[in-house]
C-alpha cells in the first residue's frame, strides 16, 4: 500500500486492514487483546454490527514502531 499520497487522517475499512496486514478478522482481534499499542478501530454506530475503520496514520505508525523495534534488538 502506498501511502505518500494519503491524507493524514484517512480511515481503512476493517476489512481492508485484514487484507493490508494479511490477517483474518479473529486474528486481529486476537492482536488487538494481545498488543495494547495497537491503535482503537473508529466505530460507525453504537451496534455489534456498525462498521469499524482506522486512521492509516496510527495504523501505520504502529508499524513503524514495531520495525524499529525489531531493528533495535
């Protein structure tokens, strides 16, 4: 994913975030319980059913913090 001409705060699908971090939606999940720093989904309404979606900025920070840390060890 390209992300130079992104807007700061443009939003990701939950769906597409699967398909960008190549995880199923449990999966996510299960990295959400698991890793505190991952950024909080922006949710579309008060239901179980309402759409979920991401700032890429945050999305992509994380990644980036997880690089550098990885590169540090």
């Amino acid at each position: 994913m390209h992300h130079s001409a992104t807007p700061n705060k443009a939003l990701i699908r939950q769906v597409r975030l699967c398909e960008w971090l190549d995880l199923t939606r449990s999966e996510l999940e299960k990295l959400r319980k698991k890793d505190p720093t991952f950024p909080k989904p922006i949710k579309d309404g008060d239901t179980r059913q309402a759409g979920a979606y991401y700032v890429v900025a945050e999305v992509d920070a994380w990644l980036q913090a997880k690089i550098a840390a990885r590169d540090a060890a």
